[in-house]
C-alpha cells in the first residue's frame, strides 16, 4: 500500500496554510485517511530546531548552518512521520517541504545548487512529493497579508525584499523544471477559487496514482 505525498508551497504570506487547512476538512469529510504536518516542525525533534532556525537573536546564523539545520528537521520528520504515514497508505499534505530548500537556500541565499541537492537527499533518502502545489503572488500581496495576520516576522520574514523576490523567482523556476509534479495557483485569486482548483487537481492526479478518493467516503 502506498500514501498520496502533498506538499503546498510558496513565499511567506502566500495563504498555502489556509489552503491547506481547507484540504484537510475536505479529507475528513469523505473520510480519507490522512495526516497534516509542517516543515520545519512535525516531531519534537524537528520542532526544536525549527524555534532556533526562526529566533530572529540568530541573526548570524550563517547560511551552511541554515541549510544543515532545515535538513536535519526533514530527516527526523521523514522517518519518524512522513514514511511511516505513507506505508500504511495515508495522505500526507505537508506545508513546506525540500522546494522550500531549495527556494529559499538556494535560490534566496545563493547557495550552491549541488549542495542544495546533497542536503535535501541526505534529510529524505529519496522521497520525493507526488504532488506540489505553488501559490505564487505578488510580494506587495503577500506583505500585505503577514501584516493583516498581525504577527510579527520571524528571522527568514524579516529578510530583504530583494531575498523574497529572490525566493519567489526560485520557485517559479523550480516548478518550470518539475513540472510533471508542480501546479502553480495564482495565490491573489479568491480562496474559494484556489480551494477549487487544487480539489480538481488531487482528484486527477489521484486517480492517475491510483489512490482512492471515492471508495473511502
Ligand atoms: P513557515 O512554517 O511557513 O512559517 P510561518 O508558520 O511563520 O508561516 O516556514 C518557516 C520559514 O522557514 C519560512 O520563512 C520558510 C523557511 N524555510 C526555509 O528557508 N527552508 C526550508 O527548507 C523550509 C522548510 C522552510
């Protein structure tokens, strides 16, 4: 038995959280088995090193050691959640996951893009998403909305407008070159119309895996 691995994508203040909630109510209703995690985050492990990556008193933490941190949260919640969800034939939805690596460390800070490669195949031995979703907008709209959520910027939040840009080309290129797993949302779109497009997206794609929505309601 294999799972269906989601992962929802995007600069900060995209609304991928809020998409992916929605996904969520959507499961339980029909009674599809799954599990919702966050990258960085998910075990006790990886939640520990998620609040000293984000502590914005680690201004100097230097990019190595960012990218070395991110991977060693992914290795923990992989084996300790990801994989064993996806063996007994769950639905994983992560919100972030290696694109998130490689937007933001790669891309964002310019890091070498073989390194980038090496850390995310060291923390997940393998284990690609079957689906990604990128909800891509504006950075003006994205600010926008961190500031209408009203809490304050963690230290990646708080990085120049010239590294988000950075991070939003990143992940456009990097779903150009995945394409045959990507689907990119236009996140300045109503809700309830990105919560249409990724529904009719997953029931698609479902079916081309083999993984049964319908039979399980
Ligand atoms: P996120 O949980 O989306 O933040 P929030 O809960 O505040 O919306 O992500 C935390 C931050 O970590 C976000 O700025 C993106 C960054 N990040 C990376 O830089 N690399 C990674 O590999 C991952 C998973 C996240």
């Amino acid at each position: 038995m294999s799972g269906f691995f989601i992962t929802f994508e995007g600069v900060d203040g995209c609304g991928k959280t809020t998409q992916a909630k929605s996904l969520l109510k959507k499961f339980s209703a029909l009674n599809i088995n799954h599990i919702y995690v966050r990258e960085p985050g998910g075990t006790v492990i990886s939640e520990n090193v998620r609040a000293l990556l984000l502590d914005n008193a680690h201004a100097n933490m230097h990019a190595r050691t960012e990218l070395l941190l991110f991977a060693a949260a992914r290795a923990q919640i992989v084996e300790e959640v990801i994989r064993p969800a996806l063996a007994v034939g769950k639905a994983v939805i992560c919100d972030r996951y290696t694109d998130s690596t490689a937007a933001f460390q790669g891309y964002g800070r310019a890091l070498d893009i073989q390194m980038i490669d090496a850390a995310i195949q060291l923390a997940t031995n393998g284990l690609h998403p079957d689906l990604t979703f990128l909800f891509d907008l504006s950075l003006e709209t994205a600010k926008q909305r961190r500031e209408n959520a009203g809490k304050s910027d963690d230290r990646l939040e708080a990085e120049t407008l010239a590294f988000h840009q950075r991070v939003r080309n990143g992940y456009l290129q990097i779903a150009q070159e995945n394409f045959h797993r990507f689907v990119v949302i236009d996140a300045e779109n109503p809700v309830k119309t990105q919560e249409n497009e990724v529904w009719e997206k997953i029931y698609t794609f479902a079916k081309d895996i083999g993984f049964e929505l319908e039979n399980k309601k």
